[in-house]
C-alpha cells in the first residue's frame, strides 16, 4: 500500500472503517452517505486529515493531549521502555517506571496523597476509588457505608459503577440497572442558579455545598461513603466552583465521615494551571482521580492517588484491595508519563497556563456581542459557551431546536472550518475549548474567528 493520503488508500480505509469500525459515542448512521473525518497526523496544537487539511485540536483531542502533538521525545521514551521491557503486571510485582512514576505523582499531588494505584483509563479510576471506598469501610468496621454523591449532568465515566456516578440520565438509561448507591446534588452552574440564589455568586456557592450535606442526612450519614466532585465540572459546559465552595465541602465530609473524591480526570495535569485541580481550589481530597493528561495521550493511563489513612488498613496482615487491572501501571505508558512530565517541567506550561489564561478568556469574550452567546465560563485551558435564543431571558433551545443547530450544523461546521472542540447538548447546548497548554494569544485569535463566523451563521439559520 502507497503512503496515507493517495486517494485511493483514503477511499479504500473508507470502505473498511464503515465495514468495521464502530465508534464511540457516534451515531454510525451519520455516516451512511458520507465519509468519517480522518485524522492521519499531528503537529502542535494542529492535525491534519487524509486530505492534508489542517484543524486546530481546540479540544486537546479529549481534554488529552496537554503537550501537543508530534512530540518524538516523549514517542522515544515509550519505544524505549518497549525494547527493555514491553509489559509485566503489577500483580504482587512492580517494574523501575511504574515506582519511578508513583514516587513522582506523590511528590506533585497535595497534601498525604502518598499511595498511587494504576489504571488504564478514567472511568477506571473512578470505578477504583469506589471499590475502594467500599472495602475501605468494611475494614474499618462501617460496612453500611456504599452511597456517592455527585453532581447532576456531571460525567464521571462509562463503566457499571462510573456510571451509577455520572449525573446524565440519557447515558445511563440503556443499561440500567446500575448498581445502587448513586445520589445526585446541585451543580455550581450560576448561570442557571435557582432564582432565590442567582442574586450572588458566594451564596449560590454556599447553598450548594449545604445541599450535599442536607443529601447526606436525608440519606443517613452512616450509608454514604463517598462524594465524587470534578475541580471544574466538565459536563453542561464548564461549571468553577463558587469562591468557597470547596473548603465548605470539605468541612461537611469531615463532619460525617465521608470521603472527598476529586475527580480531576481532566483538570489534572495543567489543564487549570495547576498539576491538580483541587490545588488550584484549595481543598485537600481523600483521593484524587486521573488519566488523559498524565501521558498527554502518547499512551494510555489512569490511576488514583490515595491518602495515607485509607491505604492504612490494608498495610497489615492479610488485608488486601480485591481489585486490578491486566494492563494498568504499563511500563511504556509509565515511561511515556516521565517524558511527558519532563516536558511540562523543561517547557513551563504551568506557567503557560497561568500566564495566558487571562488573555484566553477575554479574547473568548469577545464573543459575548453575538446574539447567540448566552454565557463564557471557566478557568485555566477550559472554557465552556453557552447558547441561547435569547440573552435577556436566557431561553434555551428546544431538544429539536438543539439537535438542529448541534447535530445538524455547528459540529459539521466548525469541524470544517478548521476547529476541533465540542458541540454538546449534555445539558445546555455548549460549545467546549481545551485547547493544549503550549497555546498562546494567536490561537486564541484562531477560535474567536472561526467560532465567530460560524455562530453567526448559525443564528441566521435559526
């Protein structure tokens, strides 16, 4: 076969993805009559299609690729390890990257996070911390405790349990039943805050953090174990947490007993400007959650990160954590993380973020002059936009209305135009950004033009 890119080779992977694939979170028969987009190669914070045509990745690929794309050092590293040793488990062994990698997270996560358990993925992840969450109980003699709260329209992954987490009813519904214990709690989206709250930002904050403990109570504080929050919600589009909001959650699970799980599956690693979003927002977890970022996407990983109390009853006689992964803690993932933190440091994209993310905001304010702008909303490289069909009332769209506008033009249209990010009715319709931390103002300027021309257009068709 000639190189990727001939015509012939392009029609010919046509043909066999729409025999074979099945990708995820699509509907197939978009594709009936036409072509999948084919992304062959990336550079930075661009790809390029089968065609050559270049798109700007304004979505880090899935909230991803942090570093960017085409970065052969981090590449190298994973062919390294690969020659050394490709794969052993960490099933009562251990191997040099997955250590060297534990001691490192530990040194960067805050406060007692000493203990790192690997997974493959996020969802994963959350599913470990509560089984975790589960037998940790057990073993110290509370075993009623099984009930997570979480927020409503949060996402917090695809397997059984993570799901049961998740807060989106349209994602759970086909494979209920879940298992029990999943209990839902206000978000902190202020621009749809209840009425008697939407008058202030730190009593809106306040209102809904005491929701999770009045949760709690209903409940009974003896049945939760857990409470599941993202720094900076994703799902609905980018909702921060009001100033005060964490510290007043922290308080209310340590009244009760309850364990606080940061699920920074996208806010970790500099996506907040920060390795962890809970540092960012000043609170200090009993578990932390997290996957993309940590390889930038150069190889798959996952993990949580777990305080020195709850690894305590399982450092002694016969206890031990009944649960692992085949593929988790894999030696040339580990090895392709130490690159890809080497490159954060080497490149300060901490820094990048912190400094930058001012001008980020604004020039997506920019925006805000279209009828069609409802709300800009984030922090650090994750912004959410809101529409609406009518500013002063912040009317939203109906479900035809939204499939119309999402489905039926803004994905295609913006993807053609040349930016990659998410058009998502998960909520209120939204469009996300998360574009790689080395980004500067002139790719700002990049999304604020084509979503500009696009949105306009996008008004005039309604």
């Amino acid at each position: 076969m000639t190189a990727p890119g001939k015509d012939h080779d392009v029609a010919a992977l046509q043909a066999s993805a729409k025999r074979h694939m099945w990708l995820h979170f699509t509907r197939m028969s978009t594709y009936a009559d036409g072509d999948m987009p084919l992304i062959v190669r990336g550079s930075g914070p661009y790809v390029f299609d089968s065609r050559g045509k270049r798109y700007l990745d304004g979505l880090s690929g899935l909230f991803v690729s942090q570093i960017g794309h085409g970065r052969t050092e981090v590449a190298e590293a994973g062919a390294r390890q690969g020659a050394e040793l490709a794969y052993f488990p960490l099933w009562s062994y251990a191997h040099p990257r997955a250590i060297e990698l534990a001691e490192r997270l530990a040194d960067l996560a805050p406060g007692d996070l000493n203990r790192v358990f690997f997974t493959t993925s996020g969802s994963e992840a959350v599913e470990s911390a509560w089984k975790l969450a589960k037998q940790y109980f057990k073993a110290i003699g509370e075993p009623g405790r099984y009930k997570v709260l979480s927020r409503e329209i949060a996402y917090h992954g695809t397997s059984m349990g993570a799901l049961a987490i998740t807060g989106l009813p349209g994602l759970k519904e086909p494979f209920e039943p879940l298992p029990a214990g999943g209990v839902r709690v206000p978000n902190t989206n202020f621009y749809r805050a209840p009425e008697f709250v939407a008058h202030d930002l730190t009593v809106f904050g306040q209102w809904a953090a005491d929701e999770i403990e009045r949760a709690i109570l209903r409940e009974g504080p003896e049945s939760v174990a857990a409470v599941f929050l993202e720094p900076l919600q994703n799902s609905g589009g980018c909702f921060p947490p009001p100033p005060g909001y964490f510290p007043r959650v922290r308080e209310i699970c340590d009244r009760y007993g309850v364990l606080l799980v940061s699920d920074e599956v996208i806010c970790a690693f500099g996506r907040l400007g920060y390795y962890f979003g809970s540092q960012r927002y000043g609170y200090q977890p009993d578990i932390i959650t997290f996957a993309k970022g940590v390889t930038s996407g150069y190889a798959p990983l996952g993990g949580m990160m777990v305080s020195d109390a709850l690894m305590e009853p399982f450092s002694q006689g016969s206890a031990t954590f009944l649960h692992g992964v085949t593929f988790a803690g894999h030696p040339v993932s580990c090895a392709v993380a130490l690159a890809n933190l080497d490159v954060f440091e080497k490149e300060d994209l901490l820094g990048n973020v912190r400094a930058n993310e001012g001008a980020f905001r604004a020039t997506l304010e920019k925006l805000n002059d279209l009828p069609i702008v409802g709300d800009v909303r984030g922090d650090g490289y994750f912004y959410g936009i809101e529409m609406v069909k009518d500013k002063a009332t912040r009317e939203t769209f109906s479900d035809d209305e939204s499939e119309r506008l999402l489905r039926g033009f803004l994905s295609h249209a913006l993807f053609e135009a040349g930016l990659v990010c998410r058009a998502d009715d998960r909520g209120d319709p939204v469009i996300q950004l998360s574009p790689p931390l080395n980004c500067t103002q002139e790719h700002f300027d990049e999304m604020e033009q084509i979503l500009r021309g696009v949105l306009t257009e996008a008004w005039a068709r309604l």
